[in-house]
C-alpha cells in the first residue's frame, strides 16, 4: 500500500486534479495549499484514505475535495471550498470526518434541505449520496478560518530584475538557474 507524506505543499492552477490518491493509498497531509485546480482539488478514491489538516483546500471545478468507492478522509483545522462551490461531494459508502473546519463562512457550510440534518449556513457546500449509505460529520465547524492565505498565481522576473521577499511569511522559495546562471 502506498504511503504518502506531503507537509508544506503548494498544488495551485495545477491542472484537473490538485492531489489524487487511490488503490488503498495512504495520504497524510499538513500545510497544504490546494487551490484552483480545474476539477478536484483533492480526489480520493479506490479504498484511499487521507489524513489532512491546517491546511487550504479550494477548486475552481466540480469539488474542492471528492471522495469516491470507499474512500475515507479525517480532515480538521482547514479551510475548505468558497462560498457558493461545493467544499466537499461524498460518494464513498462510508463517513467523512471532517469536523472542526472552515467552509467560506461564519454560519458554515450549506447542507441542501434533502440531506439530513440540513444546515443553511452560507459557505461551501457539503453533500453526500445518502443512497449508498455515506455521510459526513462536520459539525463542529469553525467560524473563521485557521489559516490566512493569499497567493498570487503568475510571478514574472526578467533578466536583470530585481525582486523582494517578505522574509516573516513563513515561506522560502529557492531560485537556481541553469548551468552556469547564479
């Protein structure tokens, strides 16, 4: 069985997919910023199963995060999806845990009036197949979000630019050149 570590990741405009796991994978996740991505920002499925916490998980497409065939997933301390998105789609055939979340608003996340319990807050959307017996625990949920996060998608330097680096965000970036380009 695969075993995945991924800690401090950055997966934005990345394509269809953010991160996928499948065939019985085993994904353990912290600090991780998953957003923009055409379809899914985390896609599990295939008896997968994920651990992820304090981290930003938002998709452009279908879900910021959806889970299929027997996935499970322990999820807290993150900001999921954006107002008016789904946040979270279950299709599993199991219970997603994901308590202790932000979902784009201070009243939570919107549960359509056909799941049970329903659940009108403002932000993302969380649903799940009822039919095939998978649920979603997300209360308690947070009401404002665990981590601040700001990205800006396209960073341009010509040759002889100058550029810099607010060093108290936490976060490095190294730059190497080719060959012989310092």
């Amino acid at each position: 069985t695969p075993q995945i570590s991924m800690i401090g990741n950055f997966i934005f405009n990345g394509g269809d997919i953010g991160i996928e796991a499948r065939s019985g994978a085993n994904l353990n996740g912290s600090l991780l910023y998953v957003v923009d991505n055409d379809s899914y920002g985390i896609l599990l499925y295939d008896y997968a199963n994920a651990r992820v916490a304090n981290s930003v998980i938002e998709s452009k497409g279908s879900a910021s995060i959806f889970l299929n065939i027997g996935a499970k997933l322990d999820l807290k301390y993150s900001s999921i999806g954006s107002v008016g998105s789904i946040g979270l789609y279950n299709n599993a055939g199991n219970t997603a845990n994901v308590v202790n979340n932000y979902w784009g608003d201070e009243q939570g996340p919107y549960v359509p009036a056909y799941l049970n319990p329903p659940t009108l807050g403002g932000g993302a959307t969380v649903e799940w197949n009822y039919i095939n017996n998978s649920k979603v625990n997300y209360t308690p949920y947070l009401t404002s979000s665990p981590i601040e996060s700001n990205y800006t998608e396209s960073f341009y330097l010509t040759a002889g630019t100058k550029s810099s680096w607010d060093t108290e965000t936490g976060i490095i970036f190294e730059l190497k050149g080719e060959n012989d380009i310092p």
